[in-house]
C-alpha cells in the first residue's frame, strides 16, 4: 500500500488530495443543506401544530352561540313578550319620515339559551380538540388531522403544492449550485496539479536524457519561480555537462595520439632487432658454405622473426582500428580451444581446459581473441617444458571470467609496479605491449579489466573480466 503511494505521479498525487478535499468540502454543503432542509421543516411543523392549536382554543374561549347554529338542544323554554295597545299617533320624524304607532298588541317567542349549555358546547369542542392528531408525510408536503371517538373515526388530508415552496426551490438552488462549485473544483484540480507537475515531469525526463548520454538537453522553463528557476538552472547544468564532453573527447583525442607517438617511438626501437636478426639471417643463408640443416634454423630464426613483427603490429592495429563490429555472437570455448591448438603446434608447454558451461558473449571475435591469445601466449612463455597451463572460464551474473594459471617463476616487483605500462616486459625479445592492449581493449570496449598477481605455489594467476561492448551487462 506504502509502495503504491510512493511510486504514484505528483499530478495524480496533488490531483487525488486536491479532488478529496473539493468532494469533502461539496459534501459537508450537501448534508448542511439536507440538515437545515429537515429543521425547517420540523421547526414549521412545530410551530404550525402550536399555533393551530392556539387559535382554535382561543376561539373556542370566545365562541359566541348564534340561533342559527345546527345545535339542538332538548326542554328549550320560551319568553313571551306582550306589547300592549297604545293610541295612534303619528310621529314626525323629519326630512318626510314619519313613525305611526297604535292600538297594537303582539307575542313574540325567543328562544333562549342558557349559560349553562354554553359550558356544554365549549367542552364539547375541547374534547374533539384533544382528540385530534396531525401526522406528516415524508415529502413534507402534506399532512394529515383526523380525531376518533367511541363511533367512528375521522381524518382529513391536507395536500400543498410541491412547486410552491420558496424555501425548497432556494435549497434545490443550494444544491446544484454546490455540485456545479464540485465539478469546476474537480476542473481545476486537474488543471493545477498538470500546472505543478508538468514542469517537474519535464525535469525528471531532462535527467533521463542526460542518463541516457544526450548531453545539451533544453527543456521549456515554466511554472512558478522556484520550479522555473530549477529548470533554468538544468539547462545550464546540461549545457556546460556537453561543453566539458566535448572538452573530455578532444583530450582523449590529445592523449591517445600522445600515447600513440610514444608507442611507435618505443615499437619502432623494439622491432629494430627483430629485423636486425632477419637481415643477419639472410646474409648467412647467402653464404655458400652452409649446410642445409643450418639454412633451415636460419630459415626457421627469420620466419620467428617475421611472425613477432606481424603480431606486433596486429596488436598495435586493434589498439587504434575503428569501426571495428562489437555485435557479433562469439563462443568463448571455441576461441579457447582454437588458440590451445595454435600453441601446441608451436611447441608450447601443454594448456589445459575442459568447459564447464557453453559459454557466449556479444562482442568482436578479433579483439577477444587477441587478449586471450596474449594471456595464454605469456603464461606458456613463463612456463617450462614440463610445466602446463590451466584455462578456467565461467560466467557471473554480469560478466564473463576467463583465468589463466601458468607454472612459472612468477613476477617480479619491478615487471609487477609497471606492469601494464607499454614497452614493460620480462621477456628479452618482447615488445611489452601485449597486456598493455588488453587492458586498453578490456576497459576502453568492454567494461572488464586485466588483473595478474602470484600464487603461494609458485606462478602467476591472469584474470580477464569481460562483458557487454559499450554497457555494463552481457
């Protein structure tokens, strides 16, 4: 879970945390709404129950009883009002009206109604009032009033206009509004952590480019002044990392060609006397005093002579030749036992190998066989007749590992401190430039090395380390 959250992006991280709080924030406004939708309501329900409940004991306080009301009431007594005859006389009551009154007699029956059936009514009323009970709807846009008796049951349902409602149409208002502030948060979320990240994002591709050896990469500074300053800064980082390439390149050039001079120099005096020794030879075979037996060691001394040469300047080749293939598929057991062949041929003290694995690597067939060849040349040149050499080779994780372990004296101190120097070796007739090339070859080509050191038993141990041409992996 922990390594899920590390390795998300920081646009998604800054988008994920910016969106959590707009939904959190959008999600409180919703439930305050609903919450306050539903006091409201209550609270108007309330107050309505309270009020209707007020009014209707306040008029059943003050109800007046009028004649004319449905109430029947049994033993109802009578007033009679006798008027009597008065003489005729008219009244003049001005602006020609006038009130004539008489002999006249009338009876006049009122209904009278006692304070006591008053009493009966308005208890009456304040039962059905008890009686009575309002019940909700959960849409709150109707109710119910209905009371019971011993006989019957009565409600009555009161249905309102759900359109009508201001204060509802203002929290649908609310409502949407807080979903649209919701989506245009998301937006902007998106938009602000694109807005951070890209920046940073072009950054992180920049030092993978330079990872990857493209020195001189620009990237477009952008985004705040802390993050455009860091750009700014990696594009000048990046163009002063190529000046110094290019720096680097021109004094490897320097330095090679100065190494190169002192090699001719020094192989110019080292196949001096080779060559002497090839003139002497021929001068002699011209002698005509010479047997044949010593014309054929004569012959044989220059042929020597000649192959010295050649595999000098073999090796001087492979140090400075370009375009050389890197990619081809080479077997390591084949090119062990093809030079195994070429020395016992020419008399070499017995090689030893027996593969323990078919081992392959990618790389030049030529200059893998010119550093083999140089180990295992030096190891039976340090070697005496009765003497062998072993051959191990295997393969590691990363690498190819090729030992060679020869009999001899072993090395002295003073071969040992300059030992892959060029011209250095314990040999009379050597060049020194064998291990000299080889490691070149090994570190230069193939990320590998050359190392040689002494055996308690005696001899000398050479270790060639090899793996992928131009990388660091086979």
């Amino acid at each position: 879970m922990n390594q899920s959250i590390y390795s998300m992006s920081l646009q998604r991280y800054l988008f994920i945390l910016i969106a959590l709080f707009v939904v959190l924030l959008a999600g409180l406004q919703l439930f305050m709404i609903s919450y306050v939708q539903e006091q409201m309501a209550s609270e108007v329900e309330s107050k309505s129950r309270t009020l209707s409940e007020q009014a209707v004991d306040l008029l059943v306080k003050t109800l007046p009883l009028q004649p004319d009301e449905p109430i029947v009431w049994e033993n109802n007594s009578s007033v009679v009002i006798n008027i009597k005859k008065t003489p005729a006389e008219v009244v003049d009551l001005g602006d020609g009206y006038q009130f004539v009154t008489g002999d006249q007699s009338q009876t006049v029956t009122v209904q009278r109604v006692s304070a006591a059936h008053t009493g009966m009514v308005r208890q009456q009323l304040r039962r059905r009032l008890d009686q009575m009970e309002f019940g909700t709807f959960s849409n709150n846009y109707a109710f119910s009033v209905g009371f019971n008796n011993d006989d019957e049951i009565h409600q009555q349902v009161v249905q309102f206009n759900e359109q009508g409602s201001a204060v509802d149409q203002y929290l649908d208002y609310l409502i949407w509004l807080t979903i649209g502030i919701c989506s245009a948060g998301l937006l902007f979320a998106y938009w602000l952590a694109n807005h951070i990240s890209r920046p940073l994002a072009d950054l992180s591709s920049g030092f993978l480019d330079l990872e990857r050896g493209k020195l001189g990469k620009q990237i477009e500074a952008s985004g705040v002044q802390e993050v455009k300053a860091t750009l700014e800064r990696f594009n000048h980082m990046s163009s002063r990392l190529e000046k110094l390439n290019q720096m680097e390149k021109r004094f490897q050039q320097q330095h090679q060609l100065a190494e190169l001079g002192d090699i001719s120099r020094g192989l110019a005096h080292t196949l001096r006397n080779p060559i002497n020794t090839i003139g002497l030879a021929i001068e002699q075979i011209s002698q005509p005093d010479l047997t044949e037996h010593q014309r054929i060691d004569l012959a044989h001394q220059a042929r020597q002579k000649i192959n010295h040469i050649d595999n000098t300047i073999k090796a001087l080749l492979s140090l400075t030749a370009t375009g050389v293939d890197r990619n081809q598929s080479v077997r390591l057991n084949t090119v062990i036992q093809d030079i195994i062949m070429e020395l016992s041929m020419a008399g070499s003290p017995p090689v030893i190998y027996t593969p323990s694995q078919d081992i392959q690597l990618i790389g030049s067939d030529i200059e893998i066989r010119s550093m083999l060849h140089t180990l295992l040349v030096n190891a039976c040149d340090a070697s005496g007749a009765n003497d062998q050499v072993s051959v191990f080779a295997e393969r590691s994780v990363q690498n190819v590992v090729v030992r060679v372990i020869d009999q001899g004296p072993g090395l002295s101190k003073t071969i040992q401190e300059n030992l892959f120097k060029p011209h250095v070796s314990s040999k009379s007739e050597g060049a020194g430039m064998g291990l000299y090339i080889t490691k070149r070859i090994a570190q230069s080509h193939y990320q590998g090395d050359v190392t040689l050191q002494n055996t308690p038993e005696g001899g000398c141990i050479a270790t060639l380390t090899l793996g992928s041409p131009e990388s660091g992996s086979i």
